[in-house]
C-alpha cells in the first residue's frame, strides 16, 4: 500500500493497527534488549557495574539527542510536504537531515570521549566506580558517527510506508545487540566496555540496512543534492526541540539525581534508581512507539486538510496509551519484588526492601503520565513546538526540579515520589494546553488534492 491511500484512506482504527501496533512492538523489543542490558551487567559483571551504567547512561543519552532533535523534526516537515504533494522539499529536508546527523554523531561523540573523566570525576564518582563509567561512555562516543542516525531512519522509513520493515530492524538490532553483549560478558569475559559494544555494533548493522533502502531510489524518499537555507534549518530546529529538550532536560534531571543519589545513598541508591529507569524503559518505549509511529500519518492528513481524520487518529493513541499505562500500574503494584529481583542478588535483602518500596511509589506516575506524554506526541506531529515543548521541559526538568526542593525533606523517599508527582503537574498543564489550542483543532476539514473532503 502506497503512502497516500495508507495515509489518507485506511479507516482510523485500522490505521492505528497497521501503524501504531507495529511501532509498539517494534519499541517492545528495544526496551527488551535494554532490560536484558541491565540485567547481564547487573548478574554477569555486578552492582558496581551496574551502577557505573546508570551513571553513564544520561551521557549516552545526550549523544543520541541531537541527532533525534534532526531526525524528528525534519520528519514532521517531510510528511507534511509530502502531504501537500510537495515531493521535492521533502528530499531536500530528508537528504540534509542525514548529513546533519552524521556531523553532530563526530562531534558529540568526539566530545564525550574527551570529557568523560572530568564528567564522572565532578558527579562524585571515585575509583572503580568511575573507571567502568568511562569505560561504557566512551565506546558510545566512538561509535556515535554511525549509530546516531539508526533512530531517525526508523522516522523516514515510517513516513515512506515502510512499517513492517521498520519493526523488523528494531527487532533484529535488539537480538544482534543481546546475543553480542551475552557473547561478550559471559563467553569471553569482556568488561563492561563489551555491553556497550555488543549495542552499538548491533545498532551500526542496522542503520546500514535502513540507508541502503533509500540508496536504491525507490522509496518516497531519495538522496538528491543537498541545498541547505537557514529557513529549512529553522524549522527542522523547531519542529524537533521538544524532544531535544525532553532529551536535555531529562539527562540533566537524571545527572542531578545521580549526583544527591551518591550522596544520600551511594551506589546503592544509584542502583535503585537505575532499576526504576529500566523499568519505564519498557513501559515508556511502548508510549514512544505508539505515538511516534503515527506521526507521520496525522502530520501527512494535517497537510492535506483532513482535520478530521487527525483528531480520528489521535483519539485512538490517546486511548491505547490509557491502557497501556493502567496495565503497567497493575503490573508493578502486585510484582514489585520479582521486578527488582532482575537486577540484583536476591541475598542482598537491605537492597531488595529498597527497590521494592521506590517501585510501589513509582508505579504511580502512569495513572496520569500516558495524557502528558500523547499530548506532546500530538502537537508535536502538527507543528504545534510552543506547547509540546513546554510539555516536554517542564516534565523532564522543572517540575521534577522543584520536587526535588519541596520534598527534600523526605529524603530518598522523597525521591522516589517525585515522579508520580511530576507526572500529576505535567497532566494538568496537558489539559490546559489542550483549551487553549482546541479551536485551531477542530477546523473543518478543507478539500484535499484528490477532490476529497
């Protein structure tokens, strides 16, 4: 099926399970891979490893975000190009795009290499602790040229129609990444340095595989020659700051947790917050998938006028990331001890009791955290930055900022409950914004190119 008639045509509901389902499942594997990349540091290479890796992985994050910040947000323009049968613009966007993420993958990742004693030195990180952080951030740096741009093919791939496709690479990377990384540690006694090469050389496969679709010339994308304007990188920078700053703000959100974690409790505490972001990384990813893979479809429809086929579309990830998020609360409030048993010794009692109470306060940052975060996704895919950016900086950065001074008291507790109550803040801003914008959204829809309204 063709673009236009997969876009434009296809029922909403079948729509959503052509396109969100695959991209769900596609993030399910992802987020699969990254639990079991916890889980073989955690039993193969132990707690200080494991900690040394949550303190590295707000790092590799920020090597992944700028090429995500190119990568989305020339992908929003593209498919509302393509939408308005504006093939041309939609190539030139798509082919700067790749070379953009290239360059900032060299510079980012030549900056992380550089930077990393001196980052973990000044976190508090000491001795072995730090050595392993470095070791892990700077195999990431390395590889960042090749493997920052994996994540913005999966974009492209979407908007060409390419769905099955995509979800087939998500899956393969993760299985080449797992079986490498268990390769690695167990058989060949790597360090931690082989788990973060066994990811990267899984990633570097497949965004090889992605970009040879494109060099064939037969998808709706195509490389042509690159004609950059200070206005296409205008709007690729608009369109894409609120997942950079989501990005930014959250690893700098996380950089201060680490750092009031050692303190407060050292590399245990550190752990436990580790263990607590393996466990969104399931759950989030499903969130991401879903509502990332309909991006293009409700952009394409906003550029062809068919408003109603937007909000038709939208009510059905609002409502799907609902059941997601009630799932994952009642998965983690009745198993909170065999979640956290994955990670860890189970003899280490003292740690175990500690997991187990931060999951329970935990579990509840999805009985509002799904609204938040499919508003973002919403206005983001009808170039709407203004709101999904004050969506995306005050959930990663300040309303977990000024939780962190209210509840200081509270100690690691207080920790714990920042993210159920940062979830309860950015929902209620969600609403608001959703009053404010609700008349630009519900325009009549107006006649596309195809004689149809």
């Amino acid at each position: 099926m063709n673009t236009q008639n997969l876009f434009l045509k296809t029922p909403p509901l079948k729509l959503f399970f052509t396109a969100a389902m695959p991209g769900a499942i596609s993030m399910l594997a992802s987020a699969l891979y990254q639990l079991l990349d916890g889980i073989f540091v955690g039993q193969i290479l132990g707690e200080t490893a494991f900690a040394a890796l949550n303190l590295a992985m707000p790092f590799v994050i920020i090597n992944f975000s700028l090429a995500d910040l190119i990568g989305v947000g020339s992908s929003i323009p593209i498919a509302i190009y393509l939408g308005q049968k504006r093939d041309a613009e939609a190539n030139n966007i798509f082919t700067c795009a790749c070379a953009m993420i290239v360059a900032a993958g060299v510079l980012i990742g030549a900056a992380l290499f550089l930077l990393a004693p001196l980052l973990f030195r000044l976190m508090g990180a000491e001795g072995q602790f730090a050595q392993l952080a470095v070791q892990y951030l700077r195999v990431y740096a390395i590889c960042s040229p090749v493997t920052t741009i994996v994540f913005a093919m999966d974009n492209y791939l979407r908007i060409c129609g390419q769905i099955r496709f995509s979800m087939f690479l998500n899956i393969l990377m993760s299985v080449i990444s797992a079986v490498l990384e268990f390769t690695f540690l167990f058989v060949f006694g790597f360090g931690i340095w082989g788990a973060a090469l066994g990811t990267c050389l899984g990633m570097c496969v497949c965004a090889i595989a992605a970009l040879s679709r494109f060099v064939t010339g037969r998808m709706n994308l195509r490389f042509v020659k690159p004609a950059f304007s200070a206005r296409m990188i205008r709007q690729i920078i608009a369109c894409g700051t609120p997942n950079f700053l989501n990005n930014i703000a959250g690893r700098i959100t996380s950089i201060l947790m680490n750092i009031l974690l050692v303190r407060l409790g050292g590399e245990t505490a550190v752990s436990v917050y580790g263990i607590l972001m393996y466990v969104d990384g399931v759950v989030q990813p499903l969130f991401y998938g879903m509502c990332d893979s309909l991006q293009p479809a409700v952009g394409y429809n906003w550029g062809a006028g068919r408003f109603s086929r937007v909000r038709a579309i939208e009510r059905c990830c609002f409502t799907a990331a609902g059941v997601i998020a009630a799932a994952a609360l009642a998965v983690l409030l009745s198993f909170p001890e065999q979640a956290a048993g994955l990670f860890m010794d189970k003899g280490n009692t003292e740690m175990l009791a500690m997991t187990t109470g931060a999951l329970r306060l935990f579990a509840f940052t999805y009985v509002t955290r799904w609204f938040s975060f499919a508003m973002q996704s919403y206005m983001l895919a009808i170039e709407k930055p203004v709101p999904a950016s004050m969506i995306s900086v005050s959930t990663a950065l300040v309303f977990p900022v000024i939780l962190v001074v209210l509840l200081w008291p509270l100690g690691l507790t207080g920790l714990w409950m920042n993210f159920a109550g940062t979830a309860v803040l950015a929902a209620v801003l969600s609403a608001v914004i959703l009053v404010w914008v609700r008349p630009q959204l519900h325009r009549p829809d107006v006649i596309s190119e195809d004689g149809r309204g």
